[in-house]
C-alpha cells in the first residue's frame, strides 16, 4: 500500500516549498521553525490565504510570498489562542462562582440537599453508547458531582473528613467548563435566572420579563466552550468559525453586535472572532472583554506594521472593525 503523505526530511521540505514558489529570508532560521512545530502546523494551517489556487497546492504560492510571511501569520494565530484562553478563563471563573453562589443560596450548600435530581431539570435524553442506553444529561451531571465529593485530592479530602460536606463552592473547582455549562443548563427556571442576572449585571424582574436574555446567555455559553476547546487543543482562532455551535439569530443579542437579519444570513453575527470579543462586552465583569480586546490590538498591530496589506483580509476573517479595537 502506498502513502499518500510521506516523510519527507527538512530539507527535503524547503525544496519542495521552494518548487512551489516559496521565498525564504533565511532558510537555517525556517528549518530550526520546521523542526520545532511542524510543517503541517505552519504551512499547511496557514498556506491558504498565499495560495493561488486553494484547492491545488501544486499551482504554488503567490508571487513574492515568503515562508517569514507564513510564519508570522501562525505566530500571531498564536498568540490571538493565548488571549483567547486568557480571556475565557476569567470568564469561567465569575461564572464558577456566580454558579456556586446561586445553588448555595437558592437550593443549600449541603451535599446531601444540592446533589439531589428533583432540584433541577433532567434535559433532554440521549443514547450513551458506552451504557447501551437512553440516559440524561442530569445523571451525567450529578454523576460527576458526586465523584468530586468523593475525591481522594485537596481540598475534597479535608472537606469531607473534617467538615462532613463538600459545598459548592469546593465542587465548582472540579468541573469542567463543560460540565460547569451542564449545570447553569440543568438548572431550574429560577435559579437560571438569577444566574443570568448576576452575570449580565441586570436586575432579575428584567431576567424575568425578557426571556431573550436567558436564552442569549444559554447560545453564548456553548459558543465560548468551543472556542476555550479549539483553542486549547491548538486550532486556528484568527480566521475560526463554527457551523454547530454558530448563534441563532435573537433580535436582542445582534442588536447588540449591530446585526441585522440580512447581515446575519451572510454570515455575520455568527461565531467569528469579533462575536466573542463584541459579547464579552455584555456582561457586567468587563475584564474577560477588555483582556481579549487589549491582546487582539497589540499582536494583530504589530503583525499589520510588518504586512499591512493584510490588513482587510484579517479584519475580514475575524469579524472585526477598527472601532472593535479602540
């Protein structure tokens, strides 16, 4: 059986790049980044924009393209993954803690009380392949609560053995930003909203009265997971964009980003770059949008002072204006 993609030595790299109408500034300084991260990682995450033909890696790259030009754009990506990351952490953590706080507040801080399944809703059923049968995302959830109050680490252990109960605020540690969304999702009616409340910075009888804002909340969540996990597990941010996990069009959410039901259809509005950095800026901690934005300007200028001819490209690709970034 033949093998479609061989390996092939650097050296062998540069040559065929070379064939392809690459240009190199210094080829000792583009091996030691070949060696270090891979040519799939530089050049084939981020050949497309230099292309001629994207379908066809044999037409070569564009006239007077050079591998320090690629480079720079899959160093950039780089450090937009590290801002985003940054960003979404600090997210994760209000949200820790506004959860933890409402479920000790609203149902107890006792673990024989808020681990309870008549305390939130059950979901919707799904097949679990591994059990062979239909289950629900409450199970899962109070499944995964219950494995952290019997944890063998600290803070759990001493919890348990010293004070008789793991409240939720020592739970919350544990959880994945997953299964940290599964428990704002499971959550009842109420205490949802309380949530939505203290995280948007609005009083609850305005939760209570415009459902728009639960369900805006609810649609941003997935979208910020899947950005935390294409960007922990080192995918492309500057030019990302999901089908899945894409906002449903909701007139209060993209008033907010300026969109209207024409600009949503063509794609705007959906789940770029510039949606995450626009809807941080909705909710009432502001350090999550001022981190990402601060992070964005810096490298995406610095990399403009070297090829400002990109510039419409990048700002295409991300969703964003110069207004975004002031």
């Amino acid at each position: 059986m033949s093998i479609d993609k061989p390996f092939m030595k650097i050296d062998d790299q540069i040559i065929q790049l070379k064939n392809r109408n690459l240009l190199f500034q210094s080829e000792e300084s583009a091996k030691l980044h070949l060696i270090r991260y891979g040519y799939y990682e530089i050049v084939n995450g981020y050949k497309y924009h230099f292309m001629k033909d994207k379908q066809n890696d044999a037409e070569g790259f564009v006239d007077g393209t050079t591998f320090e030009h690629i480079y720079a754009l899959f160093d950039l990506d780089g450090n937009l993954r590290e801002q985003v990351m940054s960003s979404l952490e600090i997210f994760e953590l209000n949200l820790r803690q506004v959860i933890a706080y409402t479920v000790a507040e609203e149902i107890s801080e006792d673990q024989n009380f808020y681990i309870k399944r008549w305390r939130y809703n059950v979901g919707k059923s799904y097949w679990n392949r591994r059990r062979h049968r239909r289950v629900y995302p409450i199970d899962d959830l109070l499944s995964t609560l219950n494995s952290i109050t019997h944890a063998p680490t600290e803070p759990y252990k001493h919890y348990r053995e010293d004070h008789n109960n793991i409240p939720p605020w020592i739970v919350v540690k544990k959880l994945s930003f997953g299964n940290l969304i599964w428990w704002f999702k499971l959550l009842k009616k109420h205490e949802k909203n309380i949530v939505v409340s203290k995280m948007m910075g609005v009083s609850l009888q305005i939760v209570n009265a415009t459902p728009e804002l639960s369900k805006s909340f609810s649609v941003l969540l997935a979208l910020y997971l899947n950005y935390r996990n294409t960007a922990a597990h080192g995918g492309r941010i500057y030019n990302h964009k999901s089908d899945k996990y894409k906002l449903q069009y909701i007139p209060l959410l993209h008033s907010v980003l300026n969109v209207d039901p024409g600009g949503y259809r063509i794609g705007k509005g959906q789940s770029r770059l510039g949606v995450l950095l626009n809807t941080l800026d909705m909710f009432e901690n502001k350090d999550p949008h001022i981190r990402l934005k601060i992070g964005l300007k810096v490298y995406i200028n610095e990399y403009l002072k070297l090829f400002p001819d990109d510039e419409d490209y990048l700002f295409e690709r991300m969703e964003l204006t110069h207004n975004d970034l002031k």
